[in-house]
C-alpha cells in the first residue's frame, strides 16, 4: 500500500484479485471519488469479488495480458485516460494451490490441469500427452531450472506409453523416481517434483508472456507521478520484472553523445527504492511469502515519446 503512494481520489487497478485482499486494502485507503478496477484471470476469484459491494470497485473475468481492452473502456466512460497505480501479485494464488481439484499441487491428488482459467487453453495432462520428450525437456528446463530436466522428461515419456498421466499424484511420483536416483542432495523440504511442476504451470498458463505483455501495457496507462507495483515469486518473472523496470527507467545513451540530454526523449519510469523481500517475521506469519519480491516504480512526467517505445517492447528486454 505504501509503494502505490495512494491518493484518497484515485483511480486504480488490481491487476491480479485473487481473493480481494489487496482489493480490500486499497478500498479501505480510498475516499467517495476513488476508484478500483480489478482483474483476474480465474473465474473462481472473480466469483469471490462478488462479495465486495462497493459501487467504487469493478472486476473483469480476464488475463491482465489483456489489460488495455479491460480498461480503457472503463476510463473512457469516466472521462480520463490514465490511472494513478497498478498493482500485479503474479503467479499462482493460495486457493489455487490449497484446492486439488485445480491440480496445481504435488502434495494432494486430483486432476493435472493447472490452468488459472479451466475455461481456456490446454491442460497439462493434455499437453503431456502430446508433447515430444525434447519439448518437455526444454519446457523443464526453462522455466522449472531443473538439473535433471533430461532424465524427469524421458521418465514422463516412459510412464505416459503405459498409461496416462491425468493426476497430479502420478506425475509426482514418476518425476520424484526419476530425480531421487540421481540427485544425493536436495534443498531441505524442497519436493523433488517442485521444480516439474512450476515449469508445466508456467507453460500451461504462458505466465511470462502474459507479464510481458502486461508490462507495457501498464506504463502506458499510468499518470504521472503514478506507481507500479509488481510482487514476483520466482526468479524468472523477477528477471523479466526487473529488466524491464531498468530498461524503462535509464536513457541508455553513449556519454560522449554530442546532444543535450534535456533535448533527448525522457524515460517513461522512474525507480523507487530498491527490491523489497519479506522480513524473518512476515515469512514466519507467511511462510509463502519467503521468496516475494516487490518492485516499483513511478511514472514520469515527460509525455511517452514514440521514439522510446522500443524500450517497452517485450523482444528488447525479455530475452
């Protein structure tokens, strides 16, 4: 709440509602004239939302890759264009995690889906089914960092021609088989199959892309003087986070550049403070917490010049 630097009067946007509770704080900090919109992609959270009656919050069944046609609309009708903060809380949810019959989890059984909306996309049983080994290989590898993609890939490509993978606790075991053969030291607590199964969400859900297409979005949309506000679990939204950040928030000019800087396009972003991560007493209140990374950063007063564009471009900062 600190970080958005809220104004009793503002309009601003909830980028991932989850079960409301940042929905609800920012509520509680806005005055009569104020305003939230939120967003989220699971139609079980949007379901929730329903218990928020305040006629200064709305929320959108959407991805937040989808942010501008959620809320430009919204803004038009209002009379304005721009917001004064966006907070995104990426990455799976508590209920999602805590429910089976979402098959996010490796510690209950239930069906391997995975999706943040059951109603689009591809399930991870039936991507499993129908991916080649080098596939899940790469897809383990990329976005899980498993050492042992090779082997967990080739042992999935094993076990589904006996028979196929469509729980989460079969998956489990064949990835926990194949990782304990070889693997002698393990991260204390850490399940062998927890690196598989962030991979196969990650991809299921295309979470990278939907934050790179957010993030521009989101610096386009804010006032100035403005915040974003973005808390990632893993180091490869962080990084994406992070870059992206960087790239919005420095001009990248040679020293020697034979121009004045005041006649240059300015940076649309602005950095405030450094990350932030859970102190020892919010990870023992909320051990999930250990691994959260807040970044912000405040938009600038200098208009968005299209000559800087390709700063907020995904392909200049992602890879």
């Amino acid at each position: 709440m600190a970080a958005l630097a809220l104004r009793a009067d503002g309009v601003y946007v909830d980028a991932t509602f989850g079960r409301g509770g940042h929905s609800r704080a920012i509520l509680a900090r806005l005055g009569p004239a104020g305003r939230l919109i939120a967003l989220d992609r699971d139609p079980h959270a949007v379901a929730a939302a329903g218990e928020i009656r305040d006629p200064r919050f709305s929320i959108t069944h959407a991805p937040f890759s989808e942010l501008a046609q959620v809320l430009d609309p919204q803004l038009a009708r209002m009379g304005i264009t721009q917001v004064q903060g966006l907070l995104a809380d990426l990455g799976v949810s508590s209920p999602q995690i805590e429910d089976p019959a979402r098959g996010f989890s490796f510690r209950a059984g239930g069906p391997l889906d995975m999706r943040m909306d059951p109603t689009r996309g591809v399930s991870a049983a039936d991507w499993l089914a129908t991916a080649t080994e080098q596939q899940i290989r790469e897809a383990i590898a990329s976005y899980g960092e498993e050492r042992f993609a090779k082997q967990v890939a080739k042992a999935i490509v094993d076990a589904r021609a006996r028979e196929p993978l469509l729980r989460t606790e079969q998956l489990a075991a064949v990835v926990a088989a194949a990782v304990r053969k070889r693997e002698t030291r393990r991260e204390a607590g850490k399940d062998p199959a927890t690196r598989t199964f962030q991979a196969l969400r990650i991809l299921v859900n295309r979470e990278l892309e939907e934050v790179a297409l957010m993030l521009p979005q989101a610096t386009a949309r804010l006032a100035a003087g403005g915040r974003l506000a973005v808390i990632s679990f893993h180091s490869l939204e962080d990084r994406l986070v992070k870059r992206f950040l960087r790239a919005c928030s420095s001009d990248n000019l040679p020293a020697d550049l034979p121009i004045r800087a005041r006649d240059l396009p300015q940076p649309p972003l602005r950095l405030i403070g450094r990350a932030l991560r859970a102190s020892a007493a919010e990870v023992a209140a909320n051990p999930r917490a250990r691994s959260a990374t807040l970044r912000v950063a405040e938009r600038g007063t200098a208009a968005l010049d299209p000559l800087i564009l390709h700063r907020i471009e995904p392909d200049a900062w992602r890879s």
